[in-house]
C-alpha cells in the first residue's frame, strides 16, 4: 500500500521544519534540492533517495529518503563532510 498524498504533504512539512529548527534556513542551496524532492514526491507519489545533498556553509552532507510505502517514515540524515 502506498502513501496518500497528504501523508506525503505533511512528512514534507515536517521534514522542512526540522531542517529550520537545525538552523539550515530556505537559502541554502541543499535545502532548495529537498524541496524540489519533496515538490516531486508529493505530485508523483514515487521513492526518491538523493545522497551528498551538499549543506554549504554548514559542512554537512545530507541523504535524503522519501517513501512511497505506508508506515515507512521519511528521513533526512546529516553528517559532517569528510
């Protein structure tokens, strides 16, 4: 079973404020490629997975995993560049 589109919607929401409450504002170039995931996700309903999604300034590296299945979380994992 996949997800509907408003779970999609809202684990997006959740996913963008999360970055917000880290101090990763909607300037940042990595934030601008997790939403246009997000945007994609949410319209075609489809798994995305993005790696060394680059957070600039931050020196973080994110992955990012949106699924289409229910009862499977989305996440947004960040680790400090090497």
């Amino acid at each position: 079973m996949t997800k509907t589109k408003e779970e999609r919607v809202r684990e997006g929401i959740t996913i963008l404020q999360k970055l917000r409450s880290v101090g990763i504002e909607d300037g940042n170039p990595g934030v601008k490629v997790v939403k246009d995931a997000i945007r994609t996700w949410i319209t075609d309903g489809l798994s995305i997975t993005l790696k060394k999604i680059d957070f600039g300034r931050f020196d973080r590296v994110g992955t990012l995993v949106l699924p289409a299945r229910a009862g499977v979380e989305p996440s947004l994992t960040l680790k400090v560049r090497s």
